[in-house]
C-alpha cells in the first residue's frame, strides 16, 4: 500500500477504522444529530453518524431529510474545537496573582469532515498558525483527520468554483467516498496508510474508478457558482462603491450568524468577567465584522454604515485575505447561506457585483 493509492471496502470497513481510531485513544469528532441538526461533536460509538438521514438546504432553509441520501454541512465546523467559541487567558485572583488555565490537547480525530473544511483548517494554518496562536498551533499537533468526499453537494454548495471540493486532494490523513453499496478508501499519510492497513481492503479496479470519476465530475458541475475566481478580486475592488451592497443591507439583520458558521472567519474580542469573590477571568470570545460594535472605537465608529460592513466581509474573503494570507477566504461550504436568517446568498451577492462592474465596462 502506498500514498495515493484507492482501495475498495464497505460501509463495515468504515466501522473497523472508526474502531481502530477509538483503540489508539483519539478523541473522535463527527457529526451527529442533535436537536434538529447535524452538528459537529464528540462521537463514542459509529452508529451515531447519521448514514441514514440527509437534509435539504437553501438561503435561510435547514431541515433533515430520510428523503435525502447524504447529508452535508451543519452549523459546526472544525473552528469550533481549534479556535473555540470562548477562550479563558487567564484569571486573576483576588491577591492579584495570575493564573493560567492548565489547556489539555487530548488526541483528537475529525472523522467524517468534509473537503471544504479540510480546506478551511488548511487556511486557518495559514491564519492562527503565523499569528502564533499557541492555542491552535498545540490543538493542532495532536490532529487526525479523515475527510468523507462529497458525491452530492447541497443546494448551497459552490466548494468546486472555490477549488476546495468535492473532493479533498491532499492535506488529510484519510479520505473516503461513498458509492452506495462501497466505500473508497485514500491515505493522505503515512499514519493513514498505518491505519487502512488494519482494514480488509482490496485495490479498487477500473470499473469501480470510472464510476468514481462520473460522480466526482456530476458533483462538481454542481458545485459551482456563476462567477469564476479568474480576476474576481480586481473587478470586486475596482467595483467597490457598488450599489449592490447597499441594496443587501436592506435584507441584512447584521446579526453576524455568517460569521459565526463560517469555519474561517478569525475576528475575536476580548472580555473581562468578574466574579462575586473578587476574581476575574479574561476571555477570548467570536466576534463579527457584521456586528455594529466590532467597528466602534473610543473616537467613534469607522464602519457605522450596515452596508459597508457586509461589503467589508465580501471584499476581506476574496480580496484583501489573498494579500494577506495567500489564499482566498472563502472555502465555498455555504454556511453563510443557509444559516441566513433573511436568506442572503452570498453567491447572489459576488455575482451581482461583478454584472454591475462588466455592464459599466460595456458602456
């Protein structure tokens, strides 16, 4: 067996690997649903990944579905255990000594993640790994990752246009794709070549490769948008006093659920909780471009206007993430999307942008 290689196996084969993961002590993160949702977390045995069950998405729209084959992404995204939602620093006693909270990195495994989030922790690599976040940088030494391969893509996908789906090409420790009655199996690393061979797998013939290749093609025409990335980020910021995004911010409840979903957004602020007995805790918590207080400072507000905050969202992941970063900051997974609530798509919004500026080129 060797890097890069397919093998053939069963939905039982992905039972044994779960199994073998959990023997080496991993702590395993997939999804799983809970209240009315897929959502990310933490997985004690394989019957809990809902094989049974898909959904229906669309702007503002979420439901599960025994209608749907597979389901896609839910409000989680790895983010949520590598940069976690809130953050304690440290806490200051009430003699004014400093404590620092002892952080434990157990051996995690996402299983089951999809390609357009191995994407996004491959980005946040990039963002909390040069910042220096030690948080994230000793999360992320203790990771395993096994990525399921989209074969259907959901009604607010576009991870094909981005170029971070429906299939994951390298960055993961296993990748799998499920055909129905099989599963495909990749190693990504010498740890995963380790693991599969624990599994009774046979090479995948030509047959069942061609059937991979039909369906890995159907899933990506799905997956794309109207606009393509060619010049995207000239025309956004040539385009930037576009009347578009004020007619959005009509829509836009600047709640900052897009930031909240979407597995790259980075922003945080800090707080200060004090406590009865004369202690305090310093937090690190999510914040939001979207939000209107992320923008305001001592001498005022800098970006007051709701419309030139979303514009600053748009323009930041595909524009000003590319200098800074070397990467666009949109992995295409549609969570901004569908966790809407007005239903603001954001593939409507770039697309939009980019008619205005070629009509003002034409005239």
């Amino acid at each position: 067996m060797f890097l890069g290689s397919i093998y053939s196996g069963s939905l039982r084969s992905l039972e044994t690997l779960f199994e073998e993961i959990k023997k080496r002590n991993y702590r395993i993160i997939g999804p799983k649903i809970d209240g009315d949702a897929v959502r990310l977390t933490m997985l004690k045995k394989f019957e809990e990944i809902p094989y049974g069950y898909g959904d229906k998405q669309a702007p503002g729209y979420y439901r599960l579905s025994k209608e749907e084959k597979y389901f896609r992404n839910g409000p989680d995204s790895p983010k949520r255990y590598l940069y976690p939602p809130e953050l304690v620093l440290f806490k200051i006693k009430p003699d004014w000594s400093i404590e620092y909270p002892a952080y434990e990195f157990p051996k995690t495994a996402f299983f089951g993640i999809k390609p357009c989030d191995l994407a996004a922790i491959k980005i946040m690599d990039e963002v909390q790994g040069s910042l220096g976040d030690q948080y994230y940088l000793n999360t992320r030494e203790n990771l395993l990752i096994i990525v399921e391969n989209c074969t259907d893509p959901g009604d607010t996908c576009f991870c094909a246009t981005m170029g971070t789906g429906p299939t994951a090409t390298h960055g993961f420790d296993i990748a799998y794709t499920r055909l129905d009655d099989v599963v495909l199996f990749q190693p990504g690393s010498d740890l995963g070549v380790e693991l599969l061979s624990e599994l009774e797998l046979e090479p995948a013939d030509g047959e069942i490769l061609d059937r991979l290749r039909e369906v890995v093609a159907e899933a990506a025409k799905k997956a794309r948008t109207e606009f393509t990335l060619g010049n995207l980020p000239e025309i956004l910021e040539s385009n930037i006093e576009s009347e578009v995004y004020k007619q959005v911010a009509e829509k836009c409840l600047g709640c900052a659920n897009c930031n909240m979903v979407c597995p790259t957004c980075f922003c945080f602020d800090i707080v200060d909780e004090p406590e009865f007995d004369g202690s305090a805790k310093r937090i690190r918590i999510w914040d939001g471009c979207h939000s209107y207080s992320y923008a305001q400072v001592a001498a005022g507000h800098f970006r007051k206007d709701l419309w030139a905050r979303y514009r600053h969202w748009v323009l930041h992941k595909f524009v000003y993430w590319l200098r800074q970063f070397g990467s666009f900051g949109c992995v295409g997974c549609g969570r901004c999307i569908t966790w809407c609530p007005a239903g603001i798509d954001l593939r409507d919004v770039v697309s939009s942008v980019v008619r205005e500026a070629e009509e003002k080129c034409r005239r």
